[in-house]
C-alpha cells in the first residue's frame, strides 16, 4: 500500500491567490481528517470526514478555508484567500473505523505552505 | 472535555539507557490511547494503541506504554535508547464515545551518542 499521498508536497504563492492542497487516503479507509503544523500551535484539527461526510468542521479557521471529499478515494483542502499566517504544514491523516477495531490515524507526508 | 498534557517540550537521554516520555490526559468516558512519533520533515507515524486490556502496550521499534488509570498517564518507554530514536513524540487521547483525537503538543526526544 502507498499510505496516504499528498501533493503538492511544497506550494509557495503570493498573498490573495487560492490554493488547492489534496489528499488520496489509504484504500478501504472510511475516514479522512486534515490537520495543520506550526511551531506556535502544534497540530491543529482542521476537518474530519467520516464515510466522505464532513462531521467536524470546528476546526477550520474561518471562511477562507473549504474541504470537500467527493469521493472515498480523494479530498481537497482549499485556501481563497491565502494569506502569509495559512503558512504552516498542512497533513491528511485516514483511519478505519468500525466498532472497536481500529482508531489509529495514518499520516500523509504533509504539504508545507509557505505564502508570502 | 478531554485533553492531553506533555509536561516536557524536551527529554535527553543517553544512548543505550532507558528513556520515558510522559503523558497524561483528560477524558470523560473511557481512554482510547495513542503514541505517535515524527521525524524531521515527515508525517506522523503511529507507534502503538491502548484500548481495552493489558496495562501494557508493546509497539513498534521496541517501545511500550503504560496505561495508569489511576494517575490518568501513558508513559511511553524503551528499555536501552538509539541515537535514531530521536524525534518528536504525540501523544494522543480519544474518548471512547466520541470520534475527535486530541494531540499533545509534543515532546521532542535527542539520544546522545
């Protein structure tokens, strides 16, 4: 299995453009969640998708930021937008989840944002 | 509301001594736990689990965690440290009833050779 892929894995843009981050999560996995990385804020809970529904979207920091998971297989995390603070390492994580079975969380490599 | 402390930012060891990583957590049902480690520009990697059962988890590279309910902690530990094991150490906690992982802030490990 290749785990779970991110792309870009490095995206530099200018303050004000849109940026579209996305995730294809471990096959067979009905979970998908996005977290982002600071040194100030450690790891944050963006969104969690369960069986592509979104359940959690708490976390997301405000209008300028959608996820979307059209399908079991792929998800995107969209910035519009960005500004120079969305600069972070942005990771999806999927997990399987069925009664007691399983909880852990596989990571993606992580996207690192930076926006200038 | 559950949460999870790492009371270290920073834990040295020597090579080929014992080490602990400490954590404790808050939850208001019963723990699902978690260790993850991550290396330098890489995502996090999940080490091992308690859930339901014995006290004590064995997980990847040799590393085990203690689960206390009493003291509500899952130190993590390794017997004789490598100067690989080296990274930041997660841990994590979720509430049995619920489906939200909460993270600590991590605890960043250096072996000396």
């Amino acid at each position: 299995d290749a785990g779970v892929i991110q792309s870009p894995r490095h995206e530099v843009t200018e303050m004000g453009q849109e940026v579209t981050l996305r995730c294809k999560p471990i096959s067979g996995h009905n979970s998908l969640f996005w977290y982002r990385q600071t040194m100030m804020r450690g790891l944050e809970l963006l969104i969690y998708f369960n069986n592509n529904v979104p359940i959690d979207d708490s976390g997301m920091p405000e209008d300028r930021f959608s996820a979307k998971m059209p399908n079991a297989s792929f998800s995107t995390l969209k910035i519009q937008p960005s500004e120079p603070r969305d600069s972070a390492v942005y990771f999806c994580a999927s997990s399987f989840e069925r009664g007691r079975s399983s909880y852990e969380q596989y990571f993606g490599p992580g996207t690192r944002l930076t926006v200038t | 509301a559950q949460s999870v402390a790492q009371p270290e930012d920073q834990v040295n060891v020597a090579e080929g001594n014992p080490l602990t990583v400490k954590c404790t957590y808050s939850v208001s049902g019963n723990p699902y736990l978690f260790w993850y480690v991550q290396y330098p520009n890489r995502g996090l990697q999940f080490l091992l689990k308690y859930i339901t059962g014995d006290n004590l988890v064995k997980g990847s590279y040799g590393f085990e965690a203690e689960f206390n309910k009493s003291q509500t902690s899952f130190h993590l530990k390794k017997p004789s440290a490598l100067v690989s094991d080296s990274a930041l150490y997660f841990c994590a906690v979720r509430d049995s009833g619920g489906f939200k992982t909460i993270f600590g802030a991590g605890t960043r490990l250096f072996v000396k050779a």
